[in-house]
C-alpha cells in the first residue's frame, strides 16, 4: 500500500496533492520539531506557510498539502493533511511580528524567510487520518534533498503504522535529559507528566558566562513546576538569574530523590550540591 492509496480512499485527487518533508537544517529546532507537530500545532504549521520560491509556486497549484517530518533518514513520519486556502503577500517586517514566528527563533530557527516580501499560506488541518499522526510511517524516495514532491509522480510505500505517536515517545533517562529554556514551553506531554511527579535536585547552567545554579524540587511543585516557573519569568525569582539571558540557560537533573523523602532532607542535599558544584561563590546562587 502506498500513500496515494490512502489519498484515494478519501477522495483526494493525489495530483493535486503536494507531500512535503520538513526537516529543518539547525539541530536545535530540529530536536523539538516533532514536540511541535503535538504541543504547538499553530507553531508548526506557521513554519510550513512560508517556503522558497519553488515550493511557493508547486503550493500555488495544489489543492492540500501532506505533511511529514524527516525525523529519520529514508523516513517521513505524517503531520496531517492541510487544505490550501489561498495566500497573502507579507514583508519580512511582517512576519518578524508574528507570535508563531518569533517562538520559532527563539526555538533555535536561523531566520525569519529570506526575502523582503513572500507568499504566507494559509493552511488548515483536515481532520482525515488526524488518529495517524506520528503513527504513520512511509518510506521517502532518494533523494532526501527533494523534500517538496507532488504525490501522483512518487511512490511513497506505507513503512509502518505505529500503535503510539514516535513523535512525544519515552522520556530519555533523567540522566540524559537538557532543555533549553523556549524548550521547557514545548515539551511533550507525557514528559510532563512524569516530570510533575519527579523530586530531586536540578541544576540551571548560563552558556553564556560558564555559571551554573543548584536548586531543589519537592512537593507540589516538584521538577516540572519549578522549572516552569522560569520558563514563565526567565529567572524564577533569583536575582542573579535575573541578569541572565533566557536564552542561554540550560536546565538539567542533578539528582532525583524518593517522593517520600522529607523537605529537609531533600534540601540538605541541594546545600551539598552547592558545595561540591561552587555555586554559591562561582555560580548563580545566593545562599
């Protein structure tokens, strides 16, 4: 079975059917590109509106828009399919004003289009196929570069259906995990969840002038909440933080400890990262 097969069974003139690959060049908003598709779906499609001038013109001439992320190589993992409702010409001025697009720099993006006025589409998601989103797998036709293909030219065979969306799967290890600080806003909600039940002690470290902050997570906040609270303010209340950009902070487990153990003594043990770390004289913390 290919996806034309799928197109077919719901009516859709595969001719006019244009498949879209999206896998942006920076890594940064390349690791959170899949979390989009699922938390920020205005955020994603905001980012496939605007294209080259090839791709504006094949967009021009199609009827709906499939889209995929190359999340693996030979891979297109599907998005959804989007009707094409026409088009306005904007001003690079414009689209730096746009929420959506402003939170795509912020989430690692190089620039805002290329040119001093272009096409912005207007896309809206159609409900066929919405349950297959992140669950449908199709193999990408080489070569990989060619990410923009009209459906009735390309065969594009069904590689899997998964039971779960690939696209908000396990949470890596604690051990592992590092989110920028536009990433705390995006991540998965299942990441969420569990983050919302783990306690420990965290660690907040500024790229830009090598400092780093202790801090500890129990109770009804635990992990997810304290953290969110400085994707919402940028410093969660810290004076030194304060000074900090945004930006450049990053955010990681030092430890996780049992959900019965007592405030105290989970903050004795953020006082001892503080002192193995130095980041009360060196770093970011005050006390």
């Amino acid at each position: 079975m290919e996806l034309s097969d799928l197109l077919c069974k719901i009516g859709l003139d595969s001719a006019k059917v244009l498949v879209l690959r999206h896998r942006p060049p920076e890594r940064e908003l390349r690791r959170v590109f899949p979390w989009l598709a699922f938390e920020r779906p205005e955020v994603f499609n905001s980012y496939q509106q605007i294209q080259n001038p090839r791709v504006e013109n094949q967009i021009q001439k199609a009827k709906i828009v499939a889209s995929f992320i190359g999340h693996t190589p030979g891979l297109a993992f599907f998005v959804g399919l989007y009707e094409v409702r026409g088009y306005k010409t904007v001003s690079h001025e414009q689209l730096l004003r746009m929420p959506a697009q402003k939170e795509l720099l912020k989430l690692g993006m190089g620039s805002v289009g290329d040119r001093e006025s272009q096409c912005f589409f207007d896309l809206e998601l159609l409900k066929h196929y919405a349950d297959w989103r992140g669950k449908l797998i199709v193999r990408w036709p080489p070569p990989g570069i060619a990410w923009a293909r009209w459906a009735q030219d390309n065969a594009f065979p069904i590689h899997a259906i998964l039971d779960e969306p690939i696209f908000d799967g396990k949470l890596p290890d604690w051990r592992s995990l590092v989110f920028t600080w536009a990433e705390l806003a995006v991540m998965p909600t299942k990441w969420q969840a569990i983050l919302a039940q783990t306690r420990g002690i965290y660690y907040i470290f500024d790229e830009q002038d090598g400092k780093g902050y202790v801090g500890s997570a129990c109770g009804a906040d635990n992990i997810l909440g304290r953290w969110l609270n400085y994707s919402k303010s940028g410093h969660g209340g810290n004076k030194r933080l304060r000074k900090c950009d945004p930006g450049n902070l990053r955010f990681s487990i030092l430890e996780v400890v049992p959900s019965d153990m007592e405030s105290k003594e989970v903050i004795g043990r953020e006082v001892m990262w503080k002192v193995r770390l130095h980041t009360r004289k060196f770093g970011l913390n005050e006390n």
